[in-house]
C-alpha cells in the first residue's frame, strides 16, 4: 500500500498547475478564502453572472487540498438532518423545496461539467443503502419514503453484494472522480476570470480585508470557504466540527471479479449499519471505500496529513470483503476532514452590514451541497431574491459547539454508540435503542 500526500484521486492526476501564492496589495469585489468545491464553484458561478466582477481565491495549500480532493465522490441529491428538521426551520413547504434544490442539483453538476468540459467520471446511476440482516432491513422499511425498495433478486440484477436481503434504492446521485472534479473547477474559474492563488494562508478575515502573509485582497465581499477548516480561524473554533472521515481505494478487480458482482450502473452503495460504509465503483475498476476512522481530534484539530491507523485501513478492508467477498489488494489509504454543525444541518450565511458570506457543515454530504451553497452565495451578493435566497438553510448557524473537553466527549460518545449499536444488532438481531439514541442526535451523512 502507497502512502499519498492529499488522495489516491490526486495522485491519480499527478502534479497540478502551479499558482503563486498572493504577493502584495490586491483590490477585489469578492475574495474568497479556499479552494474547494465551495469556494471554486462560488468563484465561477460569480464570474459567469458578471463577468465585471473582479474574484480572488486565497488557497493554504493547494486546489482540492481539503475534502474536495479525498471525498467518496457521491453526489448526493440529499443534504444530511431529517426531514423533521428541515421541516421545524423552514415549514413543510421550505423541506420541500430545499429536497428538490438539492436534488436537482445532481443534473446540474452533470449539466456544467460538461459544458465547462469537466472529465470527471460523471455517472448518475443512483445509490443503494444495502440490508445486510433484517434489523437493518427492517430499518429500511421504515426509512422508506419515495425510494424503491428492492428484494435480494432485484439487488442481485444490479450488484451482488454478500448475504444481501435487500436495498432501498434512490435515483438521486451520480458518482464522480472527486480530485477531477475540483481540479477541473479551478480550471473553468481561471477561464471565466477568477484568479486563484495557492500556498497562500488567510490568518485574519476582517470587515473588507483578508490577511495573508505575503500581503493583502481588499474587497467589498469576504466568502469563507474553509468548511472544516473554519476551526483555525481565530474565533471561530466553536462554529464546526472538523470530523474525521477515511478511505481505501483497491487495486482494479479483474474482468472475471467485475462480471461476477455486476454493478454495471455505477451505483454508489451505503452499508445498513449504523457507523456505515459508503463505496463507489471507479471508472478504472476499483472499489473505492469509506468510513469514520478516529472520529475527531480534541480542541477541533484539522491536521490529516498521515494515512489513517492500520486499524481503520484494516476494517475498511474487511468491508470490502464482506460487501464483495473480494480479499482485494488495497492501493491507498488517506483521510480528511469535513465540516459538522451543532445541529448536524449544513448553513448558507451572508452579514451584509460586515460583507462577511460563508457556506459549510455538510457533515459529509457536501459534494453536490457546496453546488447548491454556491449559486445561493452568488444570489445573495448579488442582492438577488431568488427561489435559492429562500431556502431554508440560509440563514446563520443555530447553535455553536460546547467548548472542550464537552465537545470530544459528544462525538466520540456518539461514535461509540453507533459502533455498540452495531455489535448489539449482529448478537441480538434486534435493533438496538443505542441506534436510535445516536441517530437522533447524530442525523446521518458521510
Ligand atoms: C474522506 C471523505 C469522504 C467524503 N465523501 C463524501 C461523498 O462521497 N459525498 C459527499 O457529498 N461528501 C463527501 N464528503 C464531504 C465533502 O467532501 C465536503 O463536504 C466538501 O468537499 C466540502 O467542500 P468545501 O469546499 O466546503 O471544503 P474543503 O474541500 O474542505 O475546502 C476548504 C479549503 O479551504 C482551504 N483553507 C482552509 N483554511 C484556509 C485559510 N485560512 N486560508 C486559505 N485557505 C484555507 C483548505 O486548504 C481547503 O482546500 C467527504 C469528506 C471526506 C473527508
């Protein structure tokens, strides 16, 4: 197994462009601060609808650095937090017509790739959320909604996956190369006219100015892009969680593999446990898996330079064998870091007096998220009502954090109690109360 500096995804590109980092005094109308999906997308969407516009993009390390560059590359027609809650913040009629927003997004994404000529390895198949037991079945059946949900054959037809007794199919996602996609988004930004500069840290974020070490960008919008990052900037430790999430890519399966599992319509499939797995099949012929590694670092540490634990790699491994049956080789592991609020619901703020917008805390299920925040953010500095500046994420966050060591203690409790669920459910073949209990607080996503 390599060691990879960001991801296997990007190691898979090899070298990037260069781009200096900002040396000097810059005048800008939006300065953006990171350069993942959020940011990048933000910077085209503003430079496509005015083009007069004049957008600087301040990068710490390089396009893709953060969970743009490592994510599972679902994109998900979905935004993480239950119905329930969407439904308490902004009326039944607001859920609704963010789950549209949300899901219509996922043809969006697959729309401007291709007009911006994004090879990202689009594939909209769908996604499964496989029951492996009938507790997690019987999960399903209650979970159902307006997904489909298909017995073991029909499954079977799709992908074959081990001891399977069902799935709850949703039409509402594709799958991406991850580092593709952000790496061909700074691209499309450059040619509308942003300007990206990289190894260039924002230290200071005030009313007009961002700070950097090699000078300055004045400019009348500020948009923090830093999702779990956001924890580094002075004063905002408490806004989101930056937790933990981990991968494995295998080496390509053989023809004989791939024609015994099927899996022809590139659906992304989620595990039925309740610490779940989240998959994808490569455009290269991999399997690509996920899961929650060591849960947090305590005080809301972001550094996830190192591949995970050997442990963790080794239970993803596990996964993979007992999904697939495939005692595969495994090529890579790495990890990142994603954005999660007090709530566990994700938020599109704007301070207009302050000149201060930010978007974050998708809790895993950002890829199509950050879309949908951008062409929000874009709406909204542009002082325009639209159906987006409507929904009802927009709007500050409703809570922060405890301090610590009360907030180490919440997420690695609720870790626990989804790992314990687990092993209950396998012993008792009962769902397990703990389930529920880290469910409800918890909400679910990547
Ligand atoms: C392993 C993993 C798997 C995931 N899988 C999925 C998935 O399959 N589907 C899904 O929907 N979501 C998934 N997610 C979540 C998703 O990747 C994120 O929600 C999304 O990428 C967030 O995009 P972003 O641009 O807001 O933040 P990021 O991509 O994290 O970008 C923030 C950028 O800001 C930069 N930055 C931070 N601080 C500063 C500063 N002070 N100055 C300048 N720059 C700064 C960082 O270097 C970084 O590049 C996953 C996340 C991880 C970690």
């Amino acid at each position: 197994m390599r060691a990879v500096a960001v991801s296997f995804w990007m190691e898979q590109l090899g070298p990037g462009p260069e781009r200096p980092p900002l040396d000097g005094r810059f005048e800008a109308d939006v300065c953006i601060v990171g350069a993942g999906y959020t940011g990048l997308w933000t910077a085209l969407e503003l430079r496509r609808a005015d083009p007069s516009l004049r957008v600087i993009v301040v990068e710490k390390e390089t396009v893709g650095f953060g969970a743009s560059g490592r994510n599972g590359g679902w994109v998900l027609g979905a935004l993480v937090g239950s119905r329930a809650g969407w439904s308490a913040r902004g009326g039944e009629a607001g859920a609704t017509a963010l789950e549209s927003a949300i899901r219509e997004t996922v043809d969006k994404i697959g729309r401007r790739a291709a007009e911006e000529g994004i090879d990202c390895d689009y594939v909209k198949g769908g996604t499964l959320t496989v029951a492996q037991t009938a507790v997690q079945l019987d999960r399903l059946r209650a979970q159902q909604g307006d997904e489909e949900l298909l017995d073991a054959d029909e499954l079977a037809a799709r992908v074959r996956v081990q001891g399977a007794l069902g799935a709850l199919f949703s039409p509402h996602c594709a799958r991406v190369q991850p580092a593709k996609l952000v790496r061909g988004l700074a691209s499309a930004a450059e040619r509308a006219g942003a300007t990206i500069y990289e190894r260039t840290q924002a230290v200071e974020l005030e009313h007009g100015r961002v700070r950097t070490p090699g000078g300055e960008v004045n400019a009348r919008w500020i948009v923090r892009a830093t999702e779990a990052y956001t924890a580094d900037l002075p004063g905002l430790r408490r806004q989101l969680a930056p937790v933990t999430s981990a991968m494995i890519a295998t080496e390509p399966l053989s023809a004989e593999v791939w024609a015994e599992l099927g899996w022809f319509g590139c659906e992304t499939i989620l595990d039925g446990r309740n610490l779940y797995t989240y998959v994808q099949r490569t455009a290269d012929g991999r399997i690509a898996l996920g899961g929650r590694g060591v849960p947090y670092v305590f005080g809301s540490g972001t550094a996830r330079e190192l591949s995970p634990p050997r442990s963790v790699v080794e239970h993803l491994r596990g996964r993979v064998r007992d999904l697939f049956g495939v005692d595969a080789e495994i090529a890579s592991a790495w990890q990142g870091v994603l954005g999660v609020s007090r709530t566990w619901r994700p938020a599109v703020g704007i301070d207009e007096a302050r000149g201060f917008a930010w978007a974050g805390g998708y809790a895993g299920d950002g890829v199509a998220a950050a879309n949908l925040a951008a062409r929000t953010l874009r709406d909204l500095i542009l002082a325009r009502d639209t159906e987006l500046t409507r929904l009802p994420w927009v709007g500050p966050l409703e809570r922060e954090w405890e301090p610590e060591p009360f907030r180490y203690a919440g997420i690695h409790g609720v870790h626990k109690l989804l790992g314990a669920a687990d092993r209950r459910e396998l012993r008792t073949g009962k769902e397990s109360v703990f389930a529920r209990v880290a469910g409800t607080i918890s909400g679910r996503g990547h």
